[in-house]
C-alpha cells in the first residue's frame, strides 16, 4: 500500500503528517544508540543503571551485569537488522511473522522489565512536591520511549502488510477495532482496581494499623513526620485517578462539562486523555509485575528474595497485586476510548 496519504496537500505535509514512514527508521536510530550505549558498559564503562537494591527492584537486575549488557546489544542488534526488513516493500510470509513477534515481544520486554517501582513512586511523590529523580529513572523513560517507537513501528507494518491504512488501519471492512466492544468492561475494571490500596492508605493515615504490624505503623510514623500526609495523598491520587478513569465511558470524557470555566462545552482532546492514562498504566503495571514477581518468588522460595515490603504483612504487599490488573486494563481501556472516539481518517477518507 501507498504509505503518502492521497488527501493531503503536498505543499503542506510536514515529516510529522507522514510519521508512517520514518517512525520504523526512528526504532532503528532509537536500537543502535541504546545498543551502543549497553556496548559501553560491556567494555566497562560507568554508569550502568540496573541496580538491585532489593526494594521493587526491576526483572532485569535479577540478570549479571555482564549478562544483561550482552542481552541489550544482541536484542538491539536484532532490532536495527528487523527495522530494515520492515521498511522493504516486499514482505515474505516468515520475514513478516518473525517482525511481528520481535517488535511486540521486544516492546513488552521494554515496558514490563525495565521500569520498577521508583518510576510510579516519583510520580506520586511528584504530589507532594517531591522530584527523587535520577539516572535510573531516566533511563526507565529512555526504554519506554523505545518501546512505544517499536510498538508504532508493528502497528504501521501490521498496517501496511494487510493492505491497511497506514494512518487509522481501517481497510474495506470497516470493522471496528475489537477493543471498543470491551471499553465499558475494562474502564470499570481499571477505575475499581486502586480501591484496595486507597482503603489501607486511608487506614493507616488514621493510624488504624490495617494489614500491618501496629508496632511497624508506629515506628514508621515516627520516623517520618509527613507520613500521615503521605497516606492521604497516596490514597487520594487512587480515588482520584480512578473517577477520572470513568471519564472514558462517560459524556464528561468527551464534552468538558459547561461549568468548567473557558472550556466549557468544548470537546475533550483525545490525547488529553490517552496520554496520561497511558503513562499511569505502564508505570502501574510494571511495579505490579515487580512486587507480584517478589511476591511469588519469596512465597515459593524460588530466589532470595531480600525486601523489605515483601517480608511485611499483607496490608503492604495484598493491595499491590491488584496493580498488575490495574495497569492492564487502565491500558486497554485507554486504547478503546482513543479507537472508539477517533474522527475520520485525513489520508484515506474513512471513518
């Protein structure tokens, strides 16, 4: 399929208009510095972020160091010498499958074994006018920027491949995206999921010792004066997020009510929504896979396991398993909201 959008001017296409097009090659650039940078480290460079400190620490600092650097630049390796297959205009059925199943198990890997529970935990201390940002952190968005050009760049070629638009991916059938019939389900799932966490937060922030060691509250509250403060806001942010989750099913989420000064009356951007509701679920996600992972491995003494938070009672670690679910649906129903309110394509007309 002709990836330049037939209803566009040409006289006013900028390089974002045609992201189809240099998004694959935007993976391929994104794979070799990130390899290069993995290379540097190999030969004993400083640096190197994958620390495990035993508290959320992430997949991947369960590997040697050594190990996880020879991982990073074979897998980018891969990726640069994929990224080129991707861009071919002929697409061989086995070239097409093996493609497809890198992009997308190279991008989960990015998103669900690389980030821990400091990146979720900057966010919400973020609340509190708090920034505990670091190299590590950084890194963690660096791999997230990487796994969504790759997802893009499956999608696109998915697209391209099944003879789709590039643009919206409607073909001839004009079905609906799949997820749309499941949107109501998943942002219910997605709005009730932080409701346990926010209850503990709440009790403890009223020194009801839910789930925890009395002794532990206690001596925890002590040594950190803004603790109780900590607890509401920590709770609030779940409450909060998940009214606003419903958002995605309801007329406030599209039209912005008329008492809302300026805007009112307006309709919601779609972005203004995906965006946000997609950060929080991939950081939500990846400290539920954490903890759940630590959980498990601690229970079933499958590896030492030395956590603090894990070794605790379940008022720490039980509402925490609800994260991965959380994160989950928060994702899906994010997508659907975006598919299902999505205008008419620009480049081919439908909609």
């Amino acid at each position: 399929m002709n990836s330049t959008p037939p209803l566009l001017n040409k006289d006013t296409k900028t390089q974002f208009n045609l992201w189809p097009s240099w998004i694959g090659y935007a993976a391929i650039v994104w794979s070799a510095m990130y390899g290069a940078i993995h290379l540097y480290w190999l030969l004993g460079g400083a640096g190197f972020p994958f620390e495990n400190d035993g508290i959320g620490a992430a997949m991947v600092t369960y590997l040697p160091a050594k190990v996880g650097c020879i991982v990073f630049v074979t897998l980018c390796l891969i990726g640069i010498g994929v990224g080129f297959v991707m861009q071919k205009s002929k697409h061989e059925t086995f070239s097409r499958w093996f493609a497809i199943t890198y992009s997308w198990g190279f991008s989960v890997s990015l998103l669900l074994f690389i980030p821990d529970t400091k990146l979720i935990a900057a966010m919400a201390y973020a609340f509190l006018f708090k920034f505990p940002f670091s190299w590590q952190i950084l890194n963690q968005i660096i791999c997230i920027i990487g796994a969504l050009l790759w997802i893009i760049t499956a999608v696109v070629y998915q697209r391209k491949t099944r003879y789709a638009c590039e643009y919206c991916g409607r073909n001839k059938n004009g079905e609906p995206f799949f997820l749309v019939r499941w949107g109501r389900l998943l942002t219910v799932i997605a709005a009730l999921a932080p409701i346990p966490y926010a209850i503990v937060r709440f009790a403890w922030a009223l020194d009801i010792p839910l789930g925890i060691d009395p002794q532990f509250l206690k001596d925890f509250s002590i040594a950190n004066p803004m603790a109780q403060i900590t607890e509401w806001v920590f709770g609030s942010l779940c409450i909060g997020g998940g009214l606003l989750t419903l958002g995605l099913i309801r007329k406030w989420g599209e039209v912005f009510p008329k008492w809302f000064p300026f805007i009112g009356g307006k309709r919601v951007p779609i972005m203004l929504a995906v965006i946000p509701a997609s950060i929080v679920a991939i950081a939500v996600t990846a400290a539920g896979l954490v903890f759940t992972f630590s959980f498990i491995a601690e229970t079933l003494h499958l590896m030492p396991v030395d956590n603090l938070l894990i070794n605790q009672d379940w008022g720490i670690v039980g509402p925490m398993i609800f994260w991965g679910p959380w994160g989950v649906a928060l994702g899906l129903a994010a997508i659907s909201y975006y598919y299902r309110r999505r205008d008419r394509c620009s480049s081919c007309g439908k909609g």
